[in-house]
C-alpha cells in the first residue's frame, strides 16, 4: 500500500546504487564494466548466471587470497573516496525543518543537554512545501529567506560556535507557478537553455515523484553539469553552506532523450556517476581556490576543512567521485525490507561493494499515517535504538521524517534529549579511530562498518550474517538491538578472534586461537546500553573506554 499510494517503500531487492561486483567465500570475484543492464543470478550453488542486455561484455575477474584483497583490488581500479573532513564527523549532524526561529530554540536544548554537533543540517533551506505525503521541498534551489529570516547571522552565530551549516539540492526542478514568492524560476531557466532531459516530443520529460511532478537536468549535456555548478552548488556554498545531502539521482527513465545520444537505459546506470561528480568538482574546486588564497597570503590551510556532500544513488565508479553516501529513505518501523534492519543490511552490503563511507537517516524517514488504515509513524523506542546502531557508524545524523509531527524527535522530551547527547558522546568517544578508518577506506577501499566476513570468511556462521552484528574497523564489535521490546541480544564471537570485552561491564568473551567453532552469548542490552565491544588488550578499546569515562557515558 505504501508503495502504491505514495510512490515510497521498498522490498528485499531496492537498491539505489547498484553495483555489477561480487565475491565468494571461495574467494572467486568479477566486475562488469560498462553501463548495461545487468542481472546477476546466484541462487544456483555450483554457478554465478550473468546476463547482459547489449551487443558486447566486458569486465574483470579479480584475483586475491580474502575479502579485503579482493575489495582493496576492485576499489583501485573503480576508485575510493577522498578523506572526509574532520568536522563533518567531529559531532552529530542535526537534521531540522521549521525555520531560523526553530533551529535556535533547539540548538538552546542540545547546548543544556551538552550533545557534541558538527552540523546542522536544514534541508527546508528552501522552504517547505505541503504536499498528501507530508513536509517536502520546493525543488527551486535558492534560499526561501522568509522561513530563515536572518539566514546569514544563524550561519554565522553557529560557525561560531564550532557548528557548520549543511543544506539540501537534487538533479531535478519544478515549475513556480504555485510559490509566488520565489525570485527565480529555476524550471524556466533550464527549459529555456535546452538542458533538461527531454521525452520523445523534444519537451522536457516531466516524471512523477510522490506528490508533484518533475523535470531532470540532463547532465550529459556540458551545458546543464556546468550550469547546476556555478547556478545551484556556487550559490549554496555563497550562502555560507560546507555541505549537502545530494538528493536522488537513480531515476534517468528508460525513455528519455539525451544530449549525448546514448541508450537512456545504460545512461540510467551512468547517470548516479554524473550526478556525485558535479558535486564532487565544486568541493574540490572550493578546496583548490582556498589553498591559491592562502598562497597568496602565506595563511595556512586547515586541511580538515572542506566542503562534504552526500548522495543515495550511485553505480560501480560512484566511490571515485562521491564523498559520502547515505541508504535513501527507509520506513520508521521495525521491518527487514525497509525499516531499521535494512539500514543495516545497506550499511554492510554498500561496504561489500566499494562504497565503504556510508550512514542511514537515525529513525528512519518514510512515515504514513493514515488511521485507521495505515500507521507507520517513529516510536521513541525506534528512534533510540536506531540512534544506538548510528552512533557506530561514520556519520550521526538524524532526519525529522516526511511528517515530523507524526514521528518522535530527539527533541520531543527530555529523555529522547538526553539519549541523543548520550548517543553523540559515545559517537564522540571514538572520533579518534574513526579519523583512521576514513584515512584507510581512502587508501583501500575498505568500509569503516564491515561485514564480518570481511575478516572471518571461513566461519560458516559469519556467512550467514545480513544484519544482526558488525564490525567498526578490526577493533569494536556492535550488535544492535532491532527488534521492539528487546533487552538482551545474542552476539557471536567468530573463532580465532580472541577475547572481546563488553564496554558496560567490562566482561570479556570469545575464543582463543586455534578453538574449533565460534562462540555465541547472551548480553544484556538495554536503552542506552547498546551490546558493543572492543577487542581485549587493543589500544583502540582502551582509549575508547576511557574517553566514555570522561565524557561521563560510563
């Protein structure tokens, strides 16, 4: 019902960025090459079916003794992300809609609940727009200065302080005709210049999109990359912005027309490639005219500081030109398909497969309340836990949800308040390890939340895994609760990796070398007492320990 009336939702199969790679236990891997559609079958146990819908194949099998040869491998030659700027992952990144009047009132709590923030990220910049599914946004990428009135003292009142600004863009427009308050027609101005993706009358291709219709910038077209760059990202980043979330990108429909020329059904896979690098190059053009300045000047550039951008859609090359990447929108619920469990899944999936920089919206984003016919609105038991599972991913970041009145917010109550500030500060607590792990998914391709097997690929019992555990880096071990009403998991240790201490109790369980078979225990996990460990005796798990000490969470 949610995807039919609202165009949202998803099953096993949803993806927004595909990728035409996998391996095997055997250690048996191959890519494909090109844009062609593609259908991988590995449901057969003594063969991998690829099949391919164009006149030629080409791609390459990879050769390597374990997952992380295999991953390094396909990374150096689809490319790795750039090393993230320190503040981007320094605090929590506050998701919030309402305007400047809102975002202070807030900013005052968290600052009396003492919660560590990067960011706040406004992605109503632009103003919000009431639509049947809820809060969204006029696509008219320009500041809507009557919801922020004052934009430019809140921008500068909150770097201030320590805490950038982030806002909002996607690769597609609508027409004004219902704001009468906007200063430019962005629709109009692309329309005009010829650089939207066109349908087969030569007119631009208006597509459906949950409750309104829209129009795509045809990014094949010089014109239209060079144009977005210095009209929409240039005009953000004036308007005291140092990052994004890079919207959409996965839907080129099959029929369109393009610039180019080219199959719009192998340009559908391209086109995520195209949308992450126009973003790309004005960050790090940005970057390059900060350190001409300094130059000139003889300052010295901050190197951890820079402009971030994150997207949901990408394909094989997208890690060469994203910075980040985020899993789309999933439904605040409980679900596997999409609800908290397959944020996991996506987590560890997106880390198998070269996009090793990856997070999820905390509580989800997808809400529909339609009583009595159809409820799915965030509980704060959901909204914790799923800030629980973030806090051990590289970014925080929260989203108020498509109806922020229908969802619990971390600042609906004192108590959703002072789990956020305990979530950020164990997120704090290991910024340090964090800072290494993004300096090694940028030199490996290896993803900051991995997969188990990634290191214990023997272990029949790590191969089953989807979303009940994972690993940060070698030396912290997660299993999130993701299941209502729970209080307790079962963690499994693999065998041969040693000891593993609790952080909350200190006790200490695993297997030693050379032990036949895992170990499995039951751990106590309750709200604010997510199941993690550290390895014993790691210098990582010690100074983690002791930085939740000082920051009072232990």
């Amino acid at each position: 019902m949610v995807c039919f009336f609202f165009r949202s939702g998803g099953n096993w199969s949803t993806t927004y960025a595909p990728s035409p790679f996998y391996m095997t236990s055997k250690m048996r891997s191959l890519y494909l090459e090109g844009y062609e559609y593609s259908i991988f079958d590995l449901t057969r146990p003594d063969r991998v079916q690829i099949q391919i819908y164009g006149n030629s194949v080409q791609g390459r099998i990879l050769d390597g003794d374990s997952p992380t040869e295999l991953l390094t491998s396909y990374t150096e030659s689809t490319g790795r992300p750039p090393v993230l700027p320190r503040w981007i992952t320094s605090g929590a990144v506050v998701g919030m809609q309402g305007g400047t009047d809102a975002v202070r009132r807030v900013w005052g709590q968290l600052k009396d609940y003492d919660v560590p923030v990067s960011a706040f990220w406004l992605q109503d910049w632009v103003g919000q727009r009431k639509t049947a599914i809820g809060s969204q946004l006029w696509w008219n990428w320009e500041l809507d200065d009557a919801h922020y009135n004052g934009w430019n003292d809140l921008v500068d009142d909150l770097r201030s302080h320590g805490i950038r600004t982030m806002a909002y863009c996607n690769p597609c427009l609508v027409p004004m005709d219902e704001k009468p308050s906007a200063k430019r027609h962005l629709f109009e101005e692309a329309r005009k210049l010829g650089i939207l993706v066109r349908d087969d009358a030569g007119e631009p291709y208006m597509m459906p999109n949950t409750a309104f219709d829209v129009a795509m910038l045809d990014l094949t077209n010089p014109a239209a990359h060079a144009w977005f760059k210095s009209t929409v990202l240039r005009g953000m980043v004036d308007r005291g912005v140092s990052g994004w979330m890079a919207d959409f990108g996965e839907g080129l429909p099959l029929d369109a027309r393009l610039h180019s020329g080219e199959d719009s059904v192998a340009a559908h896979n391209r086109y995520p490639e195209l949308w992450a690098r126009v973003n790309r190059e004005i960050a790090d053009e940005w970057r390059a005219s900060r350190r001409r300045a300094a130059a000139e000047s003889d300052d010295i550039v901050d190197d951890d500081d820079g402009l971030v951008f994150f997207v949901r859609s990408g394909f094989r090359e997208s890690s060469r030109w994203a910075m980040l990447f985020w899993e789309g929108d999933q439904m605040v619920s409980w679900q596997a398909n999409d609800g908290i469990k397959s944020s996991v899944v996506g987590l560890l999936s997106g880390g198998l497969s070269g996009f090793p920089l990856n997070h999820s919206d905390a509580g989800g984003y997808c809400t529909v309340d339609l009583p009595p016919f159809l409820r799915y609105r965030r509980s704060e038991e959901l909204l914790m836990r799923w800030m629980e599972v973030n806090a051990f991913t590289v970014v925080l970041r929260t989203h108020e949800g498509n109806r922020p009145g229908s969802n619990c917010q971390f600042y609906s109550s004192g108590r959703t308040l002072a789990h956020f500030a305990r979530c950020a500060k164990m997120y704090k607590a290991w910024e340090f390890y964090r800072a290494r792990l993004v300096g090694e998914a940028a030199r490996t391709g290896l993803p900051v939340a991995r997969h188990l097997f990634l290191h214990y690929p023997a272990d029949e019992r790590v191969q089953a895994l989807t979303y009940q555990q994972f690993l940060v880096g070698t030396e912290m071990l997660v299993v999130p609760v993701l299941d209502k009403g729970r209080t307790a998991v079962t963690a499994y240790f693999p065998a041969g990796a040693g000891a593993w201490r609790h952080v909350w109790s200190g006790n200490e369980y695993g297997t030693g070398a050379g032990v036949q078979g895992g170990f499995e225990a039951q751990v106590e996990a309750r709200i604010g007492y997510p199941a993690v460990f550290v390895r014993a005796g790691s210098s990582v798990g010690e100074r983690f320990v002791s930085n939740l000490r000082n920051l009072t969470v232990l």
